[in-house]
C-alpha cells in the first residue's frame, strides 16, 4: 500500500459530524432528528439573491477574476462602510467561503510550525484549518462562568513566543455566543502591534447581536491596520451556505499580495454563487432585521426552555446562534449518542454538539454540548421537553 501523509491522517475530524451515522440510523428507522448540532440557517434566503440566479442568461459559466468581481467588491465597501469600516475594493479579496479565507490567512501568516493563539472553546474547523497548514494552535482557556469573556491579557501574553504569528478570534464567537466589546478588541490590537503579530478576527455573524453594546470590527481600529485581518462570509448572513461565498479583508497590502497568489492558484470565485451574493446586498434593510429579530426571537425561548430543566446550566449567547450549555451528565458525548441510539420521543429526538471538540485542550468541556438555535420556536420548545425526558431516562441508562 502507498503511504498516505501524516498530515492528512493527523487532520482532525469535525466534531460536528462526528456522530451523523447515528442520526442517519435513527432517521433510517423512521426518527425525526431535530438537528440542534449544525450552523445551517433554515431561513430563506433573500429572493434577490435566488432570483439573480434564475434570470441569469448565461450559457457557459466562466471562470472571474480571481479577487472577486469588482462591481461585487464596490457594492461591499459600500456595506463595510455601513459598519463603520473604511475599506476600499483592493482591500477585499473574494473567496469561496470563510473556510477559505481562513485558510489563505493561515497560510500566508504562518510557516510550518508556527503558531496561533486561539480562544477556547472556538469553531472547531479551525484546528483542522491549522493543521492542514501544518500551524500548532496555542488555545487559552476562556470560562463558561464569565459568559466565555477574553481570558485576562496577562493568559494570552503568556503563551506569546518566538513562533507565534497571530491571535484568532471569531465575534460573535460560535461556539458560545460571546461578544467581545470595543475595549476588548481594542486591547488584543494593542497586543498584536506590540508582538508585531496579527490579530484574525472571524466576522461572519456581525449583525447577530442580540444584547449589550454594538459589534465593533477589528479593521475599525485602524491604529492597528497593518496587523489585523477580517474574515467574512455570506453564509450565515443570508442563508447562502451552499453558496460558498465569503471575503478576506485587510489594509495591510504586502500580505493582500500575496493572499491573491492563492487566490491566482483556485482560479476564481464560484460564478452564480457570486451573483446571488452580490444581488443579496440589494435586499431590502427589512430583510435582515426581520432574519435578526427571529433568531433573538429563538434565543430567548430556547434558553427560557432550557433554564427550566433541573441541574442545566446555560452560557447565555450575546451574539451569534448558538450557545454552551452545561449538562448534568460525566460525559456529554456519550449522551448525545444516547439521543439518537436509544432514545426518542413519538418517533422524535435531538441531535446536539458534544463541546469537547470545540477545545483543543484535553480533557475540557466533557460535561457541555453546543446547541444552536437555528429551529422554529415551536420546534425548539419540543427538542428541550425531550432533552429533559432524554436527561431522566439516561440516568438509568448509566447509572
Ligand atoms: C465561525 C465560523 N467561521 C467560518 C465558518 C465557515 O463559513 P463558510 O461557510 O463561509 O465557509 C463557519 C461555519 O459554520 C463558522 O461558524
């Protein structure tokens, strides 16, 4: 047999996916799965954004510019600047998804065995986009008890060695709901100048703000231009997952430059995709606050719902769609599977995200699953009854 790299088999799995099999049985066997576990808006799109799509006359798909379409890059300073950001259109490159993003910042910012600092628990794709890019992710631990804030500067600065090369953050943050304010990114851009490192800062679900003071960007600190970096998406914003759009934004021009040598080797971002994304910023302000208002709408009922089950503590989400929440179980892995091998509810049961995977410390969030509130209400209501029923039953099942 030929042997395959160590770096492929070492590439961690997602957590997220990790138990699909088992929902896969359990739908198989006639179980509805509410899927609590995954990020996927359930939201229409806006019809702008499909409608662009539909009429479009092409008759072949050819590839763009490899930094994105230019009328698309105008449209987004337009709506960068709407947040307070001051960018301009060689500032911007296209790309397909965050995913990508995230990987051509790493790639570009970091030598093999370099090293980013990361706020635990985070978006568990980034130790794989980490390891893809042969990075070793330094995580410091942020607590659920203070609603997952930005560890003390001291924790951060502390793990700050010669081959560190940035700090990555996501705000709102998945997994946990948490926003970080002005002042706290304000002091990580002063860190960043002072280390002469980057501060990556993950924005794709800017507007999900649901309490508290208004999302700050990283590229509004323009004192710290030349060390932070902003990665976007369409995904979350405008339900377009399958779209695969999103953006990579920086005034720091030599690492632009060579950003786009990666964007140069993927061609272009995916035609129709782009279209939809780019007719999406025409959808009218109505579209997204009513989008905004449902999911603190969901919120609310969901940590209502789950406040109400005895020995289950919520991390309550100021952002985002999703939060941490801390079972009376030893291990919520093994429950989760329980959820969908042996228990259901007339034919009903949940499928949740064992947090575990969110650290990359180890032995750390045994006890709390991510759950996202990307359901109906009346949907939400019914997946807490049967995570209560599910928590009786199970002490039973492990006694
Ligand atoms: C924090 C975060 N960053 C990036 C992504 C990936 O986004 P995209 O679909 O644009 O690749 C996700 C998807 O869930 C996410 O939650």
């Amino acid at each position: 047999m030929p042997q395959l790299s160590k770096k492929g088999i070492e590439l961690p799995t997602s957590p997220i996916r990790k138990l699909v099999e088992h929902a896969e049985k359990a739908k198989a066997n006639g179980i509805e799965v509410f899927h609590l576990n995954i990020g996927q808006p359930d939201i229409a799109a806006p019809k702008q954004a499909i409608e662009a799509v539909k009429k479009s006359k092409l008759n072949l798909l050819p590839y763009g510019p490899s930094q994105g379409k230019l009328s698309y890059r105008s449209k987004l300073v337009d709506y960068y600047n709407y947040h307070n950001i001051n960018i301009e259109t060689d500032d911007i490159i296209i790309t397909t998804g965050a995913s990508e993003a995230l990987t051509f910042a790493l790639n570009v910012i970091c030598d093999a065995g370099d090293e980013i600092i990361i706020p635990e628990p985070f978006y568990a794709n980034y130790n794989g986009f980490a390891s893809a890019a042969s990075v070793r992710v330094v995580p410091v631990i942020s607590e659920f008890h203070s609603k997952f804030q930005l560890p003390a500067l001291e924790k951060i600065s502390d793990k700050i060695t010669s081959k560190t090369k940035a700090i990555l953050l996501c705000n709102p943050s998945n997994p946990t709901g948490y926003v970080y304010s002005k002042k706290e990114i304000q002091t990580l851009c002063e860190l960043a100048i002072k280390h002469d490192i980057f501060l990556i800062v993950d924005e794709v679900y800017r507007e999900f703000i649901h309490d508290g003071e208004p999302h700050y960007s990283v590229l509004s600190d323009e004192k710290a231009s030349m060390h932070t970096v902003m990665i976007d998406s369409v995904s979350k914003r405008y339900s377009l997952c399958g779209a695969r759009v999103g953006s990579l934004v920086s005034k720091n021009d030599s690492l632009i430059q060579n950003v786009m040598k990666f964007a140069h080797l993927r061609l272009s971002p995916p035609t129709y995709a782009l279209m939809a994304s780019e007719a999406a910023l025409s959808a009218p302000k109505s579209y997204l606050e009513g989008v905004i208002k449902e999911y603190k709408a969901r919120r609310n009922t969901l940590i209502n719902q789950l406040e109400q089950i005895p020995n289950v503590e919520v991390s309550h989400p100021m952002g985002a769609f999703y939060c941490i929440v801390k079972l009376p179980v030893e291990d919520a892995e093994d429950f989760s599977k329980f959820l969908l091998t042996d228990f259901s509810i007339n034919n009903k049961t949940v499928m949740l995200a064992p947090a575990k995977g969110f650290y990359s410390s180890p032995n750390v969030g045994l006890d709390e699953v991510r759950i996202a509130f990307i359901l109906d209400q009346e949907k939400l209501i019914l997946a807490a009854t049967i995570l209560e029923k599910a928590l009786e039953a199970y002490k039973k099942f492990v006694p």
